[in-house]
C-alpha cells in the first residue's frame, strides 16, 4: 500500500493512501516506513475502524463498523480476539461474549432488539452450540419468521407471516417446509412437504415440493383442476369448501425473486393435482371425486348427488385421456361416454327403470343426449316382454338412412332406407310370418307402383 501524503501535527499523522483508505493517528518510523502504531482511525469505503494499532495491526481495544455490523472489543492480528460485542444490524442481534480468531468463540449472550429478548448461547469457532430463538422481519418491521435455531438451521416448531401479520405456516421447517399446516389466500394444506427440487430465491422455503396430506379450498377454485369437464358442477355454490385429500405437485416461490427491486417479495403457489380423493361439504350436492395424474394419463372418476327436483340425478364418471365415460341415474339410467357438457355422447346404452329393474331401450350411438348414429331400440310389449323395435341409423332420434324395423314377434318388418322415422328410398316390407310383400322404391312410407 503506497503513501500518497502525509499529514502532520504535534501528536497525529493523516495519511492517505493510494487506495483512497485514510488513517488519523499515532505512528512509528520503521526506516524509511511508516508504521501505524497506538491509537488511531482507519476509514475505507466500508468500514470505519477507532482503536489501537501495533504493526499496522488492529490490536488490542477497539470499534469497528459498517452498514451491516458493528464490534467493540479486543483485537489480536486485524481480527475480533478476545470480549467483545457485535451487532447485526440485519438481523437486529447483539452478541455478547468471547470471540477467537475472528470467530465468536464459547459461552456468550444474545439479545434480539426486534423481540426485546435475550438468552443464553454458546458457540465452537463460529458455530453455534446451542438452540437460540430466530426472528426474521420484513421491511416494515412485521415479523417473517419466528423458529429456534441450532447450527445455524432452523430447527423444531416455526411459524411464518405474510407481510401483513396473518400466519402463513406453521409447523416443522428445514430448508423449507417440512410438516405442518399452510394457509395462503383461501386454502389450507395440513400434512407433509416434501422438497424434491429447489428454486434460486433468497428464501429457503422457494422450490418444488411434493405434499402429501389434506387441502381445503373453495369448490369454484377447485374447477380449475378439472375443466373443461366440470360444466355439470356450476350449479355448485362456488364458496362451498371441498377437502382433497392425498398426493400434490407444489410450487412455492416468490414474485421478486428475479428482479432488482427493493420490494417486499410476496410469495406464490401453484397447484398441480397427482392423486386425490376429494369431497365436497356444506352443500345440498353430494360430490366425491377420486383424481389421479400418471404419467401419460389423467383419471378423474367423480360420484355426483344434485338434488334439482323430486327425482335426484345422480352422476358417476370416469375421465380419462379426454374421454369422459360412466353412468347417469334421473328418471332412466345411462351407461357410456359424456361430452364435456355431461351430456351423453359417443357409445352408450340407457335404460329404463321400472320396480327398482333396469330394462335396456336403446344401445348405440349418442349425441347431446339423444340418439344419433348407429344404435339398437327395445320396447315392452303387452305381455311385459322386451323385444327389439329397430337397428339401424339414426339422425336426431328419428330413424334416417339404413335400418331394420321388426314386429313383436321378432320377424323383420322393414328393412332399407329411412328418412325421419319413415320408409324412404329402397327398401323390403314383410307381413309377420316373413313374407315379402313389397321391394322396391318407397315414398312417405308407401310403396312407389310403377305404371304399366
């Protein structure tokens, strides 16, 4: 370190050096060098320092401090050795005690200005031997953090805050959070988490957590998970609560995390549902819904009570891939594929129900509830008897395009073309015991004579 001018008077030298850090105070000539020696005052950038010297060394009594910290005490070799004080000024806490090479070293005293406490606590080289409460703030003095810990790791019980006071978590924290209950803007997570991948933030907590356990949230939020297929459901009050409960990709972190601002960082979550049973409480509709997120696959069944009217309609779905199959119980039952309107679409069979006994009317092809396709239709005769009416194409309930017609006793009435449930084009007419009675061309279901 160069010299750049020298200062003098009766008992105090200024110095400045080139590296722009200044020294006021006693020296000694070592030949051609001189050598801050007594008490004195050393300012850099940082740090300020009044204390004594030897060597050019801080050694013996002194005050250290910058924007981070403050020390005074005893000095050996430019470092804390010996008593002293030092205070975090981010931290807000104040040591007591004994430090060996630069390290707080043995049995000291903390007192945490922020919380008004103090208690015992004893360190090896730097490291803490002992359980010490822990209290983090935000920037307007509200509490972050209120834990214990040992080893410089937060340990046992913790709470955490969002900015406003509100607890935003509480329970076993290391590294992040591990058992407890998390309460962030309408929802409630009681159970275990589970980091399996971190995210850069200044806060240990921010990563990707795996979370086993109960979630409690409104129904309206929880349509998010399973739309489009949830068209059936809005008749749900959405500030009805539904617990879900099982398996749960998390993603905690914060909003600030990679910008260059002073704002107070709000944390975030995002949601991604693996496995769950989830059940819906407080409401006239019963719901329970089993989900279940593999790999190339999503399978959500859901048992659905709406109690609408006299005759409650009951549903019981399975989604998978995108397809949507299961049954519907109202005044019929359903059995087959739904569109994401619920309504019945693609292959399926409905039945009637008579006496607490399903009789199957048609199976076949649907389309917005109705029949729509290829499909088969059974009726009940006199006698109580199920027997096929017609199979063929069928375009808006009506019979269009081509088909088969039969008589209650099982032989072919009509086989051909249709048009709107009547004989239209081609086709062959049977009297009941399977004889021919007309091939040809029919127009309004008549047969078309041709002239002679």
């Amino acid at each position: 370190m160069l010299v750049r001018n020298i200062a003098s008077s009766d008992t105090l030298k200024t110095i400045k050096y080139e590296d722009g850090t200044i020294y006021q105070g006693n020296t000694i000539m070592d030949k051609t060098n001189i050598i801050r020696h007594g008490y004195g005052k050393f300012f850099d950038k940082t740090k300020t320092y009044h204390g004594e010297f030897n060597n050019n060394l801080k050694e013996g009594s002194g005050k250290e401090y910058t924007d981070k910290y403050s020390y005074t005490g005893e000095y050996k070799e430019n470092k804390f050795h010996g008593n002293g004080i030092y205070e975090n000024k981010e931290t807000n806490i104040i040591f007591t005690g004994p430090f060996f090479n630069g390290l707080r070293h043995g049995d000291g005293f903390e007192f945490h200005k922020r919380t008004n406490t103090s208690y015992e606590v004893s360190y090896n080289m730097g490291i803490s031997n002992s359980i010490v409460p822990f209290f983090e703030v935000y920037k307007n003095g509200k509490a972050r953090i209120s834990a214990n810990k040992y080893n410089d790791k937060i340990i046992g019980p913790c709470k955490m805050f969002f900015d406003t006071g509100e607890v935003l978590y509480k329970g076993s924290y290391e590294n992040g959070f591990k058992k407890g209950e998390l309460n962030y803007f309408g929802f409630n997570l009681n159970g275990i988490f589970d980091k399996k991948e971190p995210i850069k933030s200044k806060y240990d907590e921010a990563g990707i957590y795996e979370f086993r356990g109960l979630v409690q949230m409104n129904f309206g939020y929880f349509l998010n998970f399973i739309a489009p297929y949830n068209y059936f459901l809005q008749s749900i009050n959405s500030n009805d609560a539904i617990y879900l409960d099982g398996k749960f990709k998390i993603t905690i972190k914060y909003d600030n995390d990679n910008d260059d601002s002073d704002g107070e960082s709000l944390i975030m979550l995002e949601f991604q549902l693996i496995k769950i049973a989830a059940k819906l409480i407080n409401s006239k509709n019963n719901l329970t819904i089993i989900y279940e997120q593999l790999v190339d696959t999503k399978n959500i069944n859901i048992d659905y009570l709406y109690k609408c009217c006299h005759m409650p309609s009951i549903y019981k779905v399975s989604i998978c891939n995108n397809l949507v199959t299961g049954t519907h119980k109202h005044d019929n039952i359903y059995k087959g594929s739904f569109n994401n309107k619920m309504q019945y679409n693609g292959e399926g069979k409905l039945y009637r129900i008579s006496g607490g006994v399903e009789t199957l009317m048609y199976e076949g092809e649907f389309k917005n509830n109705i029949y729509h396709g290829h499909g088969t239709n059974w009726i009940i005769d006199d006698n109580g008897s199920i027997v096929k009416q017609y199979e063929g194409n069928w375009i808006d309930n009506y019979h269009s395009g081509q088909g088969i017609e039969y008589y209650l006793n099982g032989q072919i009435k009509y086989e051909g073309n249709y048009l709107d449930h009547i004989p239209s084009g081609e086709g062959t007419l049977y009297d009941d015991g399977g004889n021919i009675i007309f091939s040809g061309s029919f127009e309004e279901g008549a047969p078309t004579i041709q002239s002679v």
